[in-house]
C-alpha cells in the first residue's frame, strides 16, 4: 500500500510545491511508483508535472473535483478512480490534476456529508484514495496555504505523514506551528494518526544573521526533532526549473539544489522506514 504524504503549511512562500514536485520526481527516479494531487486551485504543481494549465482540457473531466464527485455518482464504485488521473512528463509519476472545478471541493464535499448518514466530511477523500493507494508506492498531496480550509483538513486526515516545508524567517515558523497544532485537533477530533514526518526548511540563506539567530532558536527548541538535517538553499536553479516547468532534479540534476532535493529525499525514506519499524 502507498504511504500517503501531505505537504502542507499555513503559510503561503515556504516552497510547498517545489518541495512536492522535486520529491516526486526525486521518487520516481529511483523506481517507486508516484502519484501527486495537487489539490491547490492555482494549479502550479499540475504545471510543472505536465507542461500544461490547469484550465488545459486534458483535465476538463479529470480533476480532483470529479473524482470527489465520482463517488456520489457511482454509488457501486464500479467506474475506477484511474479515470481521473493523468500522466506526467516525468516516468513512474501520474497526477490527479487540478482544474477549474477544484475551488468548488469544500462546497462539493459539504454536500456530500449532507447527503449521507455515515459518512463524514473528511471520509470521502479517504475513502477515494484507499481504492488506488495500492497502484502506488506513494501519494503525495500539494496543498494550498490554509488552516480552516475543507479540503487540506481532508488531506491531513488522509495521509500517513504530513511533511512541513518552512522558512527562517517568524511568519514561516507561526504557519509551521499552526500546522502542527492543526494536526493534533484533528488527530483528537477525526480519531486518526497522523506522523510529523518532518520539518524542511527552504530557501535558506546561510550568511544573514536572521537566519543564523533563527535557526539557533530552531535548533534549541521543542521542534528540533523535527527537523530535516536536509536544507534547501535558494538558489537560480530553482528559478530556472519554474521558468522550464520542471522539477530540479530533472533539469538540473548537478545543481546543488537538485542534489539537496535528492538529500531529503533520501533522509525523508529513511525517516519512513525509521517509523515502520517502530510501528512492528
């Protein structure tokens, strides 16, 4: 079965969806079998998987919304969920795109819960998923900046880990601690597990002294375990990879940045069997 990564924070800037295409990507390039969602309306992640706007009509009838929507319609549940999914330009990594529709979701989803006796607001992202998580050796879901919004509390109820990109600066790490804070209420409220994965901090800038005073602080506090040993510095390679729509890893596999990205991502599979092993 996949492991289900949700990539999220409450702060917008803190690199969510470059972190989820390079890990993606990184994943895909050492054989596992990937597949994004990119549950954020502006579609960024469905670019620079695909080439293609999220308005693009590839996507017109398989976004996340229609396959949310899907589950009402086919009460048998005899049309398979690999109707909504499209391919990548990236090999062993498929997406569930967004597309006009995806703002829609919350609304979608209330009606849903309204609509049925068992099953709760945030069930039906699950209960989706469970029918193609076993096509996967990991799912990892982009989100949009938010906290309240119906659709990321149904991504972090979803998945096995939450993985929080952040930076050194105060706004970045209020977003971080919400985020967390966000994962016990809904750990207590929905009765789910959901494993910090990991905090990665992003766009690093070594030499100003904010970033040094920051990351003491970091390093001292109640998150320190948390913490990747991974960074990812900013850097022009990763302005480059957004102008070509493409990961970092991909098109710029010897820059340094691409080889952090692949640093984490081994960091992050060694964390993933770290937790299985506690779990036996």
């Amino acid at each position: 079965m996949a492991k289900i990564i949700t990539v999220a924070s409450a702060k917008g800037g803190t690199g969510k969806t470059t972190t989820t295409i390079n890990l993606a990507a990184s994943l895909a390039k050492k054989g596992y079998k990937v597949l994004v969602i990119d549950t954020d309306g502006q579609g960024d992640t469905t670019l620079m998987l695909t080439g293609k706007n999220w308005s693009d009509p590839a996507f017109k009838n398989k976004g996340l919304y229609n396959m949310l929507k899907g589950w009402d319609e086919d009460k048998e549940l005899s049309i398979p969920v690999t109707k909504y999914i499209s391919p990548t330009n990236i090999e062993n990594c498929e997406i569930i795109a967004t597309n006009p529709n995806t703002k829609g979701i919350p609304k979608l989803l209330e009606n849903l819960r309204d609509n049925s006796e068992s099953v709760g607001l945030y069930e039906i992202f699950v209960y989706r998923l469970y029918q193609i998580e076993s096509a996967y050796d990991f799912i990892i879901i982009d989100t949009r900046p938010s906290k309240d919004e119906t659709l990321v509390k149904s991504a972090l109820v979803a998945c096995d880990y939450v993985l929080i990109p952040c930076t050194y600066n105060d706004l970045s790490i209020r977003g971080m601690v919400t985020t967390l804070s966000l994962c016990k209420e809904l750990e207590k409220d929905e009765d789910c597990e959901i494993k910090i994965l990991g905090i990665v901090m992003t766009m690093v800038q070594d030499r100003t002294n904010v970033t040094k005073l920051i990351k003491e602080e970091m390093d001292e506090s109640a998150y320190a375990e948390y913490l990747f040993k991974t960074e990812i510095h900013r850097g022009q390679a990763v302005e480059n990879s957004v102008y070509v729509n493409s990961p970092v890893v991909i098109c710029d596999s010897s820059s340094k940045q691409a080889k952090e990205y692949n640093a984490l991502c081994d960091e992050m599979l060694s964390r993933i069997e770290q937790f299985d092993k506690e779990g036996q």
